[in-house]
C-alpha cells in the first residue's frame, strides 16, 4: 500500500468517527485544550438540517470577485475547481465577496458523484431546491440567483484561508451539525476525536440518571459533565 493510500485510509477513518460525534462535543474539547477559537460564523447555516452531520478533512478554495473575464473564463476555472475537489473530502471555499452564489445544481452534482463529503461556502447558494433534491450537503451563509459568471475567478486550491477569524487549512478537519461549524487542526484532529467519544459517552449517562429522576446537580457530581 502506498503512502497516499495509507494517508487517505486513516482519514476516513477519522472523518467517519468525527462523523458519530457532535459539535458542541468537538467544541467543549477543544476549548478544554486551550483552542479556543475555532468556530466559522454563525451565519453559515446548513442549507438540509435535517440531513446531520458534515463530517471529514477539508481541501481548501479560494477566490476573488473579477469582472474583467470572460463567461468562459470563469465557468472554465471553476469547473476546474469541481475537477480538483478529491474524493473523500469536505470542499471549504472563502470566496471573497458578498455578491455571488458559489453552489449550485450542476456543481453539487458533480461533487456529489465525485465522493466529496460536502461543501461549505462562506456566500450564496442557488437552485436551492434542486440540491435538496439530490441531497448533497451544502452549508452557506444566503441564497441567491446571482452566479459567478464574467464575475468571480479562484486563486487558491488547497493553500490556507480565512473564515471569520480562523483560518482554515486543507488537512484540517470539520464538524458541522445544526449547532455550527468546528474546525479541528490537522495535529489535534487525533486526540480532540478520541476525547470527544470519551465525552459523549460520559453525557449519556448524565443523560440516562437524568431520564431515570436523579437530581442534575448529583448527576453533575457523579460524572463532573452536564
């Protein structure tokens, strides 16, 4: 086995156990080992709530509005982007601008047949009610008919970027649930996974003495969680 092949295996490992976990969870840990700032905006919403958990290793975009190209400029660059985009992983792009949708349709199709986990954008989405239909997780910040046409172009693939205030680096790894979006560094992404099972396993059981009728604050001194 290669490498590469070694390399992919133990993230998917890990994208599918940060999978079964949470954000609030992932955010207490990481917060408890002194990472605190680690949240995209509250603004980024999921565009399926019901659809759970994004989960996985990130690989970066970013980009910039340009209206000096052409329409073929710009649709030939980003379907550029959705032929880069590796299978496995969650699609996290700063595009720089308020103006624009940076998802639609045909683009989460494509993700969507690729393998990529999800896509979180940090702007509009349009043909919401298509990517509804095919179920491809999208988080975005609104929803708009205004494309990228002769209007945006990438300049980044795979390179660091920031969100809010973090920056977010392609080997990183994201978990976003209706709660928000964590972000989990690429060195801690191991250890923060292995204490948020710890910790979730803890709260069902401050869950289980709950539901039976103990009182919160002796669950909370059995078990030091709540």
């Amino acid at each position: 086995m290669t490498g590469t092949g070694l390399a992919d295996r133990q993230a998917d490992t890990l994208a599918d156990r940060l999978s079964r976990c949470y954000a609030s969870a992932v955010h207490d840990v990481l917060r408890g080992l002194g990472h605190d700032n680690c949240l995209l905006p509250h603004e980024i919403r999921p565009l399926l709530p019901g659809r759970g958990v994004l989960a996985g290793e990130i690989w970066t975009v970013g980009g910039h509005i340009d209206r000096t190209r052409s329409a073929h400029d710009t649709l030939l660059t980003w379907t550029g982007v959705l032929s880069k985009a590796p299978p496995g992983k969650v699609v996290i792009c700063q595009p720089n601008n308020r103006e624009v949708a940076l998802m639609g349709e045909l683009s989460a199709a494509a993700l969507q047949l690729k393998g990529v986990r999800g896509y979180i954008v940090d702007v509009g989405c349009r043909d919401v009610a298509m990517i509804e239909q095919i179920g491809f997780p999208v988080w975005c910040s609104f929803f708009t008919p205004s494309d990228i046409v002769s209007r945006w172009m990438p300049d980044r693939f795979g390179e660091p970027v920031t969100i809010g205030t973090v920056t977010v680096c392609s080997g990183d790894y994201v978990i976003a649930d209706r709660d928000g979006i964590v972000i989990l560094p690429a060195a801690m992404a191991a250890e923060v996974i292995a204490k948020a099972e710890a910790v979730i396993g803890t709260e069902g059981e401050v869950r289980r003495h709950i539901l039976a009728g103990m009182d919160p604050q002796e669950a909370y001194r059995r078990h030091g969680k709540f």
